[in-house]
C-alpha cells in the first residue's frame, strides 16, 4: 500500500484498514510461533510496514492511534 493510496482514504477507512492489518498480524505471528511455515516471509514485514505507514498518516491528521 502506497502513501499516496492511504491519504486517499477518510478516516473511517484509515482505522478499518488499520484494525485488519493488525488481527492479520496477530495471524500470522501465531502461525510462525505455532511452528508453521509461511508462504511468503516478507508478508510479516509488508503488513508491519503498512501498519506503520496508516498509523503515520492518522498522526498528520491529528488523530492519536
């Protein structure tokens, strides 16, 4: 997910998005930790890096997370 992408976005959509990336999370850190195998390791990372990117963009509007 882009930048330009999350700016585009309101509010509502910013924290929606924001809540499906972290149970995604959630997912998939229990899956590594459970001893299972991913299919794609940098998924963790791209999903992590989003979260961060929508939790950014809610700071610049003002918004606490």
């Amino acid at each position: 997910m882009k930048m330009r992408e999350i700016r585009e976005m309101s509010r509502e959509e910013k924290l929606k998005k924001l809540n499906e990336l972290e149970i995604e999370l959630i997912r998939l850190r229990t899956l590594v930790r459970s001893g299972g195998a991913l299919e794609n390791p940098g998924q963790v990372r791209a999903i992590k890096r989003d979260i961060a990117r929508l939790k950014f963009a809610l700071c610049q509007e003002g918004y606490r997370v």
